[in-house]
C-alpha cells in the first residue's frame, strides 16, 4: 500500500538524520552564535555608554 512512498521516507529520515549528526558534531559553535555574540554586544554597548 505504501511501498511507493517508502524510498521518499527513506529518505527524508536520513536527511533528517545527517542534520542531526551535523548539529550534534558542530553544536558547540551553534551556541556560541546564539548565547556569547548578543552578550559581547551588550558588553560592547556598556563600554560605549561608559567612554
């Protein structure tokens, strides 16, 4: 009944799966983007307001 979508879910999930592997590999990087570059730009702007 499904066999024609099979090889579309296939592969959707090994897509899905290469994304994960490449987030959980570089995922380190995705949190420095995220968490650190909004607090240097906060530091940045005290030490405008500052000077």
């Amino acid at each position: 009944m499904f066999s024609p979508l099979l090889p579309v879910v296939n592969w959707i999930f090994s897509e899905l799966l290469k994304l994960v592997r490449f987030v959980w590999d570089y995922g380190g990087w995705l949190g420095v983007g995220v968490i650190c570059l909004p607090l240097v730009s906060r530091v940045i702007h005290i030490f405008k307001k500052i000077f």
